[in-house]
C-alpha cells in the first residue's frame, strides 16, 4: 500500500486540483466531460504505459523521475495544446495568434481545422504505431509468443532490418493511391515522415547505445543514450495521444478542458508505467507487453484507415483492451505451463 501512494500521490493531488480549478473557473457542468476525458485516456492508454514501462525499467532513477516530471511537461503543453496548435497553423496557412485566438474562443472554429489536418496526423501517427508493432514482433531476441505460429513467422523476417520499413511503406502507398482517399498528397508525405521518424529514433538510439553502452555491472542507461530513449518516448507518447486529441473534441469543444482531462490522464498514465517499472510487472506477466503491441497495431491500423474511414475510437480503444486483458490472462497460463515444464 505505501508504495502505492507513493507512485500515485502526485497524479491524485493533480486531478484534485485540476477539478477544483475546472469547478471555480469553467463551472460544475462541465466535471462531467472533465472525467469522462480522463477515464477515456487513462484506459486507452494502458498500452502506452506498457510499451513506456520496458523502456524505462532500463533508465536510472534520475531519468525516470525526469520521465514524471520533465516529460510531463512535454506531454501536456507540448502534445495536447502546443502540437494542435502547431499542426492547424502550418495546414491552414494561419499564424500562431490567430490560431491561439481560435483555440480559445472559437473552438468550433478550429476544431474544424484540426479536423481538416486528420488525415496528416492519422498518417504519420498510424505509420509511426506500425512501424513500433512489426519491429517488436519481428525482433529475433524475443523468446517469448502468444500466437507462436503467426509471431514465429514474423520473426524471421527479424534478420533484415529494412522489412518493417518496406511493409508500412507499402501500406501508406496503398492508403494513398486508392480512388476513395481524398488525400493522397498529405496521406504519402505524413506516411513517410512518421516512418523515417521511427528510423531515425531507432537509427540514433542503436547508435548511441553500442558506443555508450553501459559497462558490465550496471543495469542502467545513463548520458547520451538515456537522453535519446527519454526523447523516444516523447515521441512514442504523441504518436499514441494523436487520436485521443482528435477524438476529445467530439466529446467537448473546450480546448481548455480538453487540455486539462488529457493531461490529469497523462499523469495517471505516466505513474502507472513507473509503478509496474518497480513492481516487475513486465517481468510477472510476460505476454502482457504482446498484448500491448497488438493493441498499438490495431490502433496504427485504424489511424491508417481513418483517411477512408473513420473507424470509431471506442471500438479501437475497446478492442487494445480486451487484447491486453487476454494477454495478462495468457500470461497467468504461460507461467503455469512452465512450471509444470520445470
């Protein structure tokens, strides 16, 4: 129990406060969307705080205490409200004021913009999540499946580094060039920045890793190289909240409190990869960290879609839980199998 309040402490004092500040300056109706926003984040984003988790169990102290405070930073005013802003101004040709002006008293207005600019922010976040979920599956260090048959044959496309590339590529060309998408320029131009992002990470934090690694002895990452996976799961954070932001302005038109819902959720979110870092949760359910990744590959796949067709966030949300909940249930019988094999 202590350490339980000792993670979640902080995340509780923030909501109490943010509701408190929402009740005095917006009014009481709107509590209502106010939780709704969080409870809505904090599901759907279970499998973010899993993937964050295998990374940052590999971090110092130091880093992952950065991770709740720094990177917090980063995921309420740089993903929920700088970015937003950031993508209206450069699809709409607007300036930054005018689009703040917008955000803050038109939101009708520039919901509408951000709405416009879906299809770049779906392509770019669905060819970034596919990217994430094939190199994970296709890794040829995993020694642990849930589906064998599907994920071994995955894996041994693992030798050649270019195939998740080239897979999503070749998706994006499709998505793009069909007679049914509207967008194609903007589909291929994001497609292909989200996957030369995800190479560029990657590329670096490869890089960086063989020449500062850590010496024999130490568990965990520091200098260059922590930095570069403390940017990585920025980017991994906004890659996945792209369709939480979108989707909030279907529940609310207050950019305000949609900021607000999103960034008390972010902060439960980010505590709950820090306590399943510290309890071993990774480590206890084995195939859980699967079942994340297939849930991030049905949401890269409905991001995808959606310069098509919108496919409904619930249903997405719902689908990455039930596939996380199988797999902490897999994970119980997977254990019960080995010790039996023992």
């Amino acid at each position: 129990m202590s350490s339980i309040i000792k993670t979640f402490w902080v995340s509780a004092l923030v909501t109490l406060i943010t509701v408190a500040l929402v009740a005095m300056n917006i009014g009481l109706p709107s509590l209502l969307p106010l939780l709704i926003l969080i409870v809505i984040e904090v599901t759907f984003s279970f499998d973010n705080a899993v993937i964050n988790a295998k990374i940052l169990k590999k971090l110092s102290p130091l880093w992952q205490q950065l991770f709740l405070t720094v990177g917090i930073v980063f995921a309420i005013f740089g993903m929920r409200l700088v970015f937003p802003v950031l993508i209206v101004s450069i699809t709409s040709g607007l300036g930054w004021q005018k689009v703040i002006d917008l955000a803050l008293n038109h939101p009708h207005q520039y919901s509408a913009y951000l709405d416009h600019a879906g299809p770049s922010i779906t392509a770019f976040g669905g060819a970034f999540l596919l990217m994430l979920s094939l190199q994970f599956f296709m890794e040829q260090e995993k020694e642990h499946h849930w589906f064998r048959r599907f994920e071994v044959g995955l894996q041994k496309f693992g030798a050649f580094w270019w195939v998740p590339s080239l897979i999503t590529t070749g998706v994006v060309a499709i998505l793009a060039f069909i007679p049914a998408n509207h967008h194609d320029g903007e589909t291929l131009r994001s497609g292909l920045i989200g996957v030369g992002s995800y190479l560029f990470i990657r590329g670096m934090t490869v890089l960086i890793g063989r020449t500062t690694a850590p010496k024999s002895g130490i568990k965990h990452y520091t200098g260059w190289l922590a930095f570069t996976m403390f940017m990585y799961l920025q980017l991994l954070d906004a890659s996945l909240s792209l369709d939480g932001v979108l989707g909030a302005f279907a529940i609310t038109g207050d950019v305000i409190l949609i900021v607000a819902g999103l960034g008390v959720g972010a902060f439960w979110v980010r505590s709950l990869t820090v306590f399943m870092v510290r309890r071993g949760t990774l480590e206890a359910y084995k195939l859980l960290e699967h079942g994340a990744h297939y849930a991030i590959a049905v949401l890269a796949v409905s991001m995808l879609l959606a310069v098509v067709y919108e496919v409904p966030e619930a249903v997405t949300g719902l689908f990455g839980v039930g596939l996380i909940a199988g797999s902490v249930v897999a994970s119980i019988q997977y254990e019960r199998q080995l010790d039996q094999a023992r």
